[in-house]
C-alpha cells in the first residue's frame, strides 16, 4: 500500500491550519474542524521518528515536539496579540516553531549523528502542527495562563499516542492515521467542554457548544471506520476464550 | 497563628493525599501493564505466549498521568470559580473533574488495547473482549483516585502551602513527578517479580528470557485484574512511600524558620546526607544477604 | 529581578545545565526488569520529573532573590532523585531479592578501569545476576545522580527565575509566576530530550563511557537554548517597549 508523503501531509496541514486559526479568529468556531489535519501530520512524523527505534521513547519525542510548538504559541502570545490580528500571530507562531524545530533536527543529525533518515524534517513538522493547534486552542480558550498546561498536555498525549498504541509487526500508516483522527476529535472535544465551563473564554457559549457538537459527529464517524479497519487487521476477535495452542 | 496552623495543615495534609496518590498511580499502571514492562506483555506474542493481560500502551507513565491530574485539576479550578472557593466546593469540584479525566483515560485505554492487539496479527494474538472489559472499570478506579488526590494536592500546595503556582500548572508538576517515580520504583516489582514468578526469587530477568512471561495465574489463564492484588502489598507501597516521603518532606523543610530564607535549602540538604547515608547501609545489607551468583 | 540581557543567558545557561544532567543520571529502560543498572525509567523522562520536582520547590522562595530560587530548585531536584534511589534499592533487595550492582563496573567498561565501585570500594563482579547488565543503583550511580539532579534543579530554576523577571514588568505577579513556570517547564522538555538521542535509552552516570559524547549534548543545548532565549527575549522587549500588535 502507499504511503502519504511527509510533504503533503505537511502542506496540507499547514494551509489548513492557518485557514482554521483565521475563521477561529473571525468568530467562526466550526474552523476547528481544519485543526484536526495538523494532528495528523504532527502523528504522522512521530511515526516516522520512532519508527527506526531511536534512544528514546516515541513518548519523548512526542512530548518534546509539544514543548517545541506549545512554548511558541505561549511566548508569542505575549507580545502578538491573538485575537486582533490572527494572521500576524500565525506567522509569528510559525517561523519561531519552525526555527526551533529544524534547528533541533539538524543538530540531532549533524551534532549527535543520529542515523535516522529526515529527522530535521520530521522534527521541524511535529514543532509547526503543534504550534498550529496550540496557536488555536489559545484562541477558543482566551489568555487564561491557567489553562496553559492543560493546553499543552493534551496536544502532546494526542500527538504521541496514535503511533504508540499501534506499534507492533503489523502496524501500517492507514490505521495509525485513522486512529490519530479519533483522538484530534477527542481532544478538540475536551478543549469544547474546558471552553464552556470557563466563564472568561473569549467565544460566547454557543460557539463551545459548536464546537462539541462538530467533534462528536467527527469522533463518532473516525471511531467507525477506525474500527473496520481494525476488524480486518486483527487476527481474531473473541468475546472470550483461551488460546487454541495450549487448549 | 493561622498561617503556622494552615501551614501545618497543609503538610499533614500533602503528605497523606501524596501517599495515597503514589499506592493508586502504582497499581493503575499495573493494572493496564502500563509503562516499561509494557515492553514485555507486548513481546510474548512475539515467542508464543499468547496473554489475556490488559495492554494499554497510552505512553509512558510521565506524560499520561501529567494529562489525567491536569484535566481533572484544570476543571476543578474552573468550576470552583462558579462554585465559590470553600472547602466542600474544592472537593466537589475535584471529583467531578476527577470523574472528567477518567471518561479520558478510558477512551485512551481502550484504544491503545485494540490497536495493540490489531498488529499482533502475524503471532496470532486473539483480541479477547473481557480481557479489555474485565480490568478496565479496575484501572479507571485507580485512575479515578489518583487524578483526584492529585488533584486534591495541587489545591492543598496552593492555599495551604502557599505555592504562587496556579492549580492546574501544580496538577501538572505533580503527575510528571509521580510518573516518573512511578515508573522508577513501582514498575520494577511488576516487571521483574510478577511478569516472571515462574522463574526463581533473588535475580533480574537476563535479557534472553524476556517475554517469557506467565500466562496462567493462580488459578485459570492470568488476567490484569490479579495483578494488582499482587503488587500493592509491596509495589505499591514503596510507590506510595516514596511519593509521599518527597512530598512531606518538602513541605515539612518549610516549617522552620532559623536561619531564614536559607532554611528550608539547609534542611533538605540535610536530608539528602541523610538518604545518601540509608542507601549505603542498604547496599551494605543487601551485599551481605544475598553473596556472589555462584553457579548452581 | 535581573535584567532582561542578564535574564537571556541565564535562559542558555540553564537550558545547558539541563541538557548536561541527563548525562550524570542513572536511568535505563529495561531496568524494570531489573536487568540494567539504573533507576528504571527513561532517562529523559526521569530527568524531566526531578527537575519539575525542582521548579516546585523552587517556586516557594521566589520572593526571596535570586540565588535561594536556584539552590532550592537544585536541592528539591536532588530530593526527589535520591528518594527514588532509595526507594527503588528497598523494591531490588526486597522485591526481588538482588543487591544493586553496576553493570558497566563489574564487566570492567566503566570510565575508571578496575571493576570496584569508585568511591565505596565494593568489589562489583560477580554480584550482577547471569544474564543482565547489572541491576539497581550502586552508591557511585547514587552519587552522580545526585550531581546530576543539583545540576538539573539549577537549570530549570534558573530559566524559571530568569522568564519570572522578563515577564513581570508586563503580567501581574501571579500570572507572571504561572507563565514562568509552564516556560521552564517547557524549556526543560525541549533540552532533556536531546541528550536521550546520544544515550540510547541507557546509562550510568559518569561511570558509563558515554559520558565522552558529552560535547555533543553540550553543543546542542547550547544552540536550541539560545534560539529559544533569543526569541524569548525579543517577545518580552517587544512587549515591554508597548509595541503590541
């Protein structure tokens, strides 16, 4: 089967990303919906990275590309403000994510010689998807600094885990991709509720309920089809039993 | 007066919620083979040993309970700004984001299982449903407990210890420490003791017998949901101690005031020579216990 | 409060520091199966839980200057990683029934050559069991891990200390604090995970031979930190000077 190129997963996640943060930023909360491709890119070079069994953990490399683009989203905020003027903010996200990323990246390669092939790459697009998707969650949720590590933790356990969860022999880059989608609408899910209940959020309540109800339709479709393709990869599946070898 | 009494308080009260925190966060990740043994349940397949254990492969033990005790402590501090700050209203708030991040941990476990599972296909693992279904309500218990006394911590840490931190950013400090030590103490008892009862007592698991895992429990085919039972008599309890031991012990360095700000540095350095000295007579015992390997 | 250039290397340094920990810290994956020398956990994520630990700690003398904030972070780091020590020597020598041997030592590939612990002088071979690599944490390992916890605490209280005083001018105090610390924290996730990439999931401290990459560790954080304090820095003058676009 062929894979989906890092490029285009990329590229196409960092239009929709800016596409998403602009509508967010305009009031149209449903632009969620575009945030979801960047958690797929962002799986999908957790993948490619941990993928060749590197020192460390896929749990590592995913924390670590969340720290990369959630501390970005975070300082910049300081400065650029988020909501007047979206794509200043965008912009500013991106470059500082992408300069810490590919700087990371190359010097694991050059620096430390790691053996991996596209590390600076796959390094560089994990820090820009998460920035993306934090620069958004701080748009729905306002600049309340309390719900900084909320923000960032979340993104990291979504980005790190479709891979993690599919490791083993037959693990292949569709399912893993699928099931990266179910977790995006899980998360965004959260962070709709989180909006809700915090009063100060910066959308009126009707835009948090949107944005619940658009990612359950969206977890309810990705966890179907997550599942079909897990019904042709598994082996066998049993309410219950004990194995045929030793019975 | 009332700062000495909130203060002690507030140790008394974070040592306690921290020891409990650290016996639950143990056997939750026991319960799901979370964490470095995971390596092990998931390689039996790999040499025929077909298991019914829960694999739930979430990530390591920092990073997922940092999000469990972040989510519940992140909606408790909001809803007790609807609430009103009382004592009760904390508590209530803390169970019900507590009962939030489970629903989370659920999802998550559950998805980590089946995927798992779906790419054993080449070793022909079965995907058993009650071996997902019968420990899962078990590990969202533990799950459940230690995102609520994690969280009941960080707001313990904030109002009665006085830490500036906010309570979700101390939620998150506290689940990343408690992973790691989780994983550091707890984990070695499930992975080298109760993974390989089989093999005899007193040695570390060598690297060519590892997957060879025991598939059969006291009675029957072995479940996750036994695995607890065994590791909190001892696993647990360490996790617990240890947990609660840095916990109190920090808080406790603050209590006296004799040399001023450098107070509390001069304590725990103290404590550190303390430990330091325990280890060694610990080395020392173990050494005279146990002797060489000789071959037998 | 420092100001804001002072603030800037004060970042780099401590990113440094804390990529350098990583090096000193006992830890290895597989010994959860007790089949590794060191605490039983990646060393990345171990080193991020002490130092976290140390920024908790660090945050309760932040009204006092700047010299307390840095010796408490180092000493709540170095707390936590010998509880853990210790702790994880009673689960060896009770749990499992060994007693806490270095691998590297016994099999004579350690830094110092001979196969006796360094500063105890316990004789090493022998004591591993047939098969591993060691198990446990020695008192050499104790030790370097607990250079390297100071080490690790200072670094993450010094970006703390130095995000703290860049961002107050601006924030009110207590959101300056949370700010702070999430930036810390964030800085030592990016720096602890790049030292994992030379250590290979496993060491032993400085007993272990790959201390020698050290340099490369160095020179790493040294560049990722100062990007990271360079932007950092441009945000917070940015903001100060009242350019907010």
């Amino acid at each position: 089967m062929k894979e989906i190129s890092i490029h285009t997963l990329f590229g196409a996640a960092l239009l929709s990303g800016i596409a998403g943060i602009i509508l967010i930023g305009h009031g149209i909360s449903i632009g969620i919906v575009f945030l979801w491709l960047p958690f797929l890119s962002a799986a999908n070079s957790v993948r490619g990275m941990a993928k060749y069994g590197l020192g460390t953990g896929n749990a590592s490399i995913g924390y670590w590309g969340a720290a990369v683009g959630a501390t970005s989203a975070f300082v910049a905020s300081l400065s650029v403000s988020c909501r007047s003027t979206p794509f200043l903010y965008v912009a500013a996200v991106v470059a500082i994510s992408l300069v810490i990323g590919l700087a990371t990246g190359v010097l694991a390669d050059k620096v430390i010689r790691m053996k991996i092939p596209r590390i600076e790459l796959n390094s560089a697009v994990i820090a820009v998807s998460t920035a993306l998707i934090t620069a958004g969650s701080l748009l729905i949720l306002g600049s309340n600094y309390g719900l900084y590590p909320f923000i960032y933790i979340i993104i990291t356990l979504a980005v790190l885990h479709p891979y993690n969860a599919s490791t083993g022999a037959g693990e292949n880059q569709k399912r893993t991709l699928t099931l990266a989608l179910v977790e995006a609408c899980m998360t965004t899910l959260v962070i709709g509720i989180v909006a809700m209940l915090a009063s100060g959020s910066a959308m009126p309540i009707s835009d948090d309920v949107a944005i619940v109800v658009v990612s359950a339709c969206g977890l309810v479709i990705a966890v179907v089809a997550w599942y079909r393709l897990v019904k042709s990869d598994t082996y066998e599946i049993k309410w219950t039993g004990y194995s045929p070898a030793e019975h | 007066m009332a700062a000495i009494i909130s203060l002690l308080l507030g140790t008394a009260l974070a040592g306690l919620l921290a020891f409990l925190a650290g016996i639950f966060e143990d056997s939750e990740s026991n319960a799901g083979s979370a964490s470095n043994p995971n390596s092990q349940v998931q390689l039996a397949p790999q040499i025929g040993n077909r298991h019914r254990y829960f694999n739930k492969a979430i990530s390591g033990e920092p990073p997922a309970n940092a999000l469990w005790a972040t989510t519940a402590a992140t909606i408790a501090y909001l809803l007790t700004a609807h609430f009103g700050g009382d004592a009760f209203a904390v508590l209530i708030a803390s169970i019900i984001g507590a009962a939030a991040s489970t629903l989370l941990l659920c999802a998550y476990g559950v998805l980590s299982h089946i995927s798992r599972i779906a790419s054993m296909k080449n070793f022909e693992q079965t995907m058993y449903w009650d071996s997902l279904l019968t420990p899962l309500p078990l590990d969202a218990a533990f799950g459940f407990l230690t995102a609520l006394m994690l969280t009941l911590l960080a707001f313990a840490a904030h109002s009665l210890l006085g830490n500036p931190f906010s309570v979700p950013l101390l939620a998150f400090f506290f689940g990343i420490t408690i992973g790691a030590i989780g994983s550091s103490t707890g984990d070695i008892y499930y992975g080298a003791e109760r993974l390989y009862q089989h093999y005899i007592f007193g040695s570390g698991i060598p690297i060519s017998v590892q997957g060879d895992i025991d598939v059969k429990g006291e009675y029957g085919y072995r479940n996750s949901v036994d695995t607890p039972y065994f590791t909190m008599r001892f696993g647990g309890l360490v996790t617990g101690l240890a947990f609660g031991m840095l916990i109190f012990l920090d808080a406790w360095s603050r209590l006296f005031t004799f040399a001023g700000v450098w107070t509390s540095v001069i304590v725990v350095s103290v404590l550190v020579l303390i430990i330091l000295i325990f280890i060694y007579l610990l080395e020392v015992y173990a050494r005279k216990r146990y002797g060489r390997y000789t071959e037998d | 409060m420092v100001d804001p250039l002072t603030a800037t290397i004060m970042i780099i340094a401590g990113g440094v520091l804390v990529g350098v920990c990583v090096h000193f810290i006992p830890a290895s994956a597989t010994g959860a199966m007790a089949a590794a020398t060191g605490i039983a956990t990646g060393p990345s994520m171990l080193s991020a839980g002490a130092g976290l630990a140390g920024i908790y700690a660090a945050a309760y003398s932040i009204d006092s200057g700047l010299a307390p904030v840095i010796v408490s972070g180092a000493v709540g780091s170095a707390l936590m990683l010998l509880i853990t020590i210790l702790c994880g020597n009673i689960m060896l020598a009770f749990g499992i029934g060994a007693p806490p041997v270095s691998g590297q030592t016994a099999s004579g590939k350690s830094t110092f050559s001979g196969t006796k612990d360094i500063i105890t002088g316990f004789e090493q071979e022998g004591y591993a069991s047939p098969g591993t690599d060691g198990h446990g944490m020695p008192f050499q390992t104790a030790v370097s891990g607990t250079i390297g916890a100071l080490m690790g605490g200072a670094g993450g209280a010094l970006v703390f200390y130095a995000v703290y005083s860049m961002t107050l001018p601006e924030i009110a105090t207590e959101n300056a604090v949370t700010l702070a610390g999430i930036v810390a924290a964030g800085v030592f996730l990016i720096n602890s995970v790049l030292p994992a990439y030379v250590l290979v999931g496993k060491t032993e401290g400085v007993f272990d031979m790959k201390i020698r990459s050290i340099h490369r560790t160095f020179i790493s954080c040294l560049v990722t930190s100062s990007i990271v304090a360079c932007v950092i820095y441009a945000v917070c003058e940015l903001a100060v000077s009242g350019v907010m676009v």
